[in-house]
C-alpha cells in the first residue's frame, strides 16, 4: 500500500492537551531508514488508561501476557498483512513511524480490527439508472455517515467485539451507525434484521488490511475487512430502508459515488474498489 500519511499530522487527534507527533519525512517512515533523533512522545489517552472493557491492560503489568501475531483467546492480534515485530516488548507499527507511541484513543496493542460494510444501489430516477455525462457509467450510491469524532464522512464501520464474527460486526455496525440500531426496540431490531439478512449473505470481500488512520501510533493500528453489499434490484431493500444515524455517526446519507469525493481514512481507496468491481462511475 501507500506510504502512511493520515497519522503524521502535527498532534495527535482529538485530545484536550495538544499532544505533538514528531514529524517523521517521508524517506524515514520505514523503521529499516535510521532515525537517530527519533525520540516520539507516548501518549494513551485517559478514557483508555481507565481500561474499559475493550482496552489492554498496560504492557508490563502483571497478569497481562499477550500473544502477539496469533489469535489470543478471543481477542485477534493477527495482522492481515503478515508478522508485526515485537521490540522491547512493544508491536511496531507495519507501516512504520508515526511520531507518537503509546496506543493513543486505540484500545489495543498492535492491530485493531475493525469492519466496514460498503453498502451500494444504483442512482435512479424516474425508474431509470442515473449515468454520468463524462464517463457515461451508471452512478453507483453507497450508504455514507459523518463521524462525530472528526465531523468527516466515511463508511459505517467499527471495531471487531472479542470473538465476534465479521460477518456480525459488518451488520451491527451498519444498524448502529447508519439505522440508529441502538435507539430501537428489540422488536424493531428484529425486524430490521430479518430485512437485511439476505443483503448481508451475499457480500463480497472488496479490501482486507491497514487503514491509514489519524490515530495510529507506532504501537497501535486499525486494520479492516471491508464488504460490499450491493442492491442491484429498484423494488429492493435499499429503495426503502429509512435512513437514521445513531451511536458514532452524527448524519447518514446515500452519497453518490465518484472520484471526488473526500472521505475519512483511506475510505476513499477502498470505495475505488466497489466501483471499479461494478463498472461504474468513478
Ligand atoms: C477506520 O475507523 C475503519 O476503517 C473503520 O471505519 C473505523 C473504525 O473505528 P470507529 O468507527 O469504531 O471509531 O479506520
Ligand atoms: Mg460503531
Ligand atoms: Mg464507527
């Protein structure tokens, strides 16, 4: 993949105090190009020293033995890219420097999985596919949040639970994010679960590994599965599914999908992917 950039602003996301990232030249992100002044600040921030459930312990403390590169319990500290490598205790980041180490807002050690289900239809109007005057390709339509940590848009994605399927975790992060899952009754939760059950069986594997997010450190990272589901029917699902935002997305919408768009992460290299995978506009 490309070389990482998200996480080499100059501070560290989303912090009260401003916690600076040493800025890491390009010729030096790779951990093999020597860095002699490399001295990075560590900073985990507070809601994760506080160890909610889903956060490591700290690295040292008693009790806590991770088993790194391999699937520890239930927890997955295996990266789709091949091996990590332990220094002084501590996994380095396969993508190399990033100014600050420590895990920052990420919870886990190493990787941590996340899914983001790309969730398609076809621009229609007046019953018909929408193609583009350029490019002449149909418009596709991909089922966009903001976030509400950064106010940027993205795919409706989130964190693997321990043991949890990501099969699962593509679904459920779709009905919280983009559905307001969390706000239903277990009633309407059903429901809406047994809508999108065949969607959800027939998605495709469009992307697996590193993102390049602004809140990697040296030491943590996220890494996804992305699937697509797509509707290709104008009477199905997706043509009538309301679309309400909940838990970490603050606005939902269809966004129309082209090569202009500005989204969070590297999103935007992983939708390039459904496009082209369906021949559409990009
Ligand atoms: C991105 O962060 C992933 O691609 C995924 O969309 C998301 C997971 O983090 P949260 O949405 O849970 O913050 O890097
Ligand atoms: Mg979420
Ligand atoms: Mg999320």
């Amino acid at each position: 993949g490309k070389i990482h950039v998200n996480c080499r602003g100059k501070y560290y996301p989303r912090t009260d105090s401003k916690i600076e990232r040493v800025q890491v030249p390009d010729d030096k992100v790779d951990w093999s190009v020597p860095f002699p002044d490399y001295t990075p600040t560590s900073y985990t921030s507070p809601h994760i020293l506080a160890a909610p459930p889903y956060a490591d312990p700290k690295i040292g403390s008693s009790g806590f033995k991770p088993v790194w590169n391999a699937l520890d319990g239930k927890i997955n500290r295996s990266s789709h890219e091949g091996p990590y490598t332990i220094l002084d205790g501590f996994p380095r980041n396969l993508h190399g420097r990033t100014g600050v180490t420590g895990r920052g807002a990420l919870g886990r050690w190493g990787p941590n999985h996340a899914a983001d289900p790309i969730v398609t239809r076809w621009k229609i109007i007046n019953k018909k596919r929408v193609h583009d005057e350029k490019t002449g390709r149909p418009i596709l339509q991909f089922v966009c949040i903001q976030r509400r940590d950064c106010g940027a848009w993205a795919i409706p994605g989130g964190m693997v639970d321990p043991g949890e399927r990501v099969s699962v975790t593509l679904q459920r992060e779709f009905q919280e994010e983009a559905l307001n899952s969390l706000e239903m009754t277990p009633q309407q939760k059903k429901q809406t679960e047994q809508q999108l059950k065949f969607l959800f069986s027939g998605g495709e594997e469009v992307y697996s590994g590193y993102v390049d997010d602004p809140r990697s450190t040296d030491n943590a990272w996220i890494e996804t599965v992305a699937y697509n589901f797509h509707e290709n029917d104008q009477n199905g699902i997706l043509y009538h599914l309301h679309l309400h935002s909940g838990d970490d997305a603050q606005a939902v919408t269809w966004k129309d999908i082209c090569g202009e768009m500005n989204l969070y992460a590297t999103h935007k290299d992983i939708i390039k992917e459904v496009a082209v995978k369906h021949q559409a506009h990009w």
